[in-house]
C-alpha cells in the first residue's frame, strides 16, 4: 500500500474513479487513499498496476 503514498493527487483521483467510487472536489490525498482502500474492487497488485498505467499516461501527456 505504500505505493498510494508516493501517488500523485491527481492519479489517485483517476484511480479511484476507474475503481468505481465517487469522487468529490473536497477529498483530500488521504480521504482518497482510504476510499480506494475500502473500494469493493481493491487488489493490491491490480490497483498497484492500475496507478502505475494512470501514472504513465500522465507523464506521456505532459510531455
């Protein structure tokens, strides 16, 4: 689970919107680590790969 405290605000937003949770504007970086955590769909290694695909598509569009 450490791998959701080096994310990105951003990435954990996108992945707990593909994870299927509702997200608002007034969660923070910590309110949306335990909202993916407690997520029906949590598997550490899936979500692990999941960020880590979130995470490089940011990259590759901010270039």
């Amino acid at each position: 689970m450490a791998f959701l405290g080096r994310a990105k605000k951003s990435d954990l937003i996108s992945l707990a919107i593909e994870l299927g949770e509702e997200v608002t504007n007034d969660l923070r970086v910590v309110d949306l680590r335990e909202l993916i955590t407690k997520s029906k769909k949590y598997e550490v290694e899936f979500v692990a790969n999941m960020l880590d695909a979130i995470a490089e598509e940011r990259v590759e569009k901010e270039k």
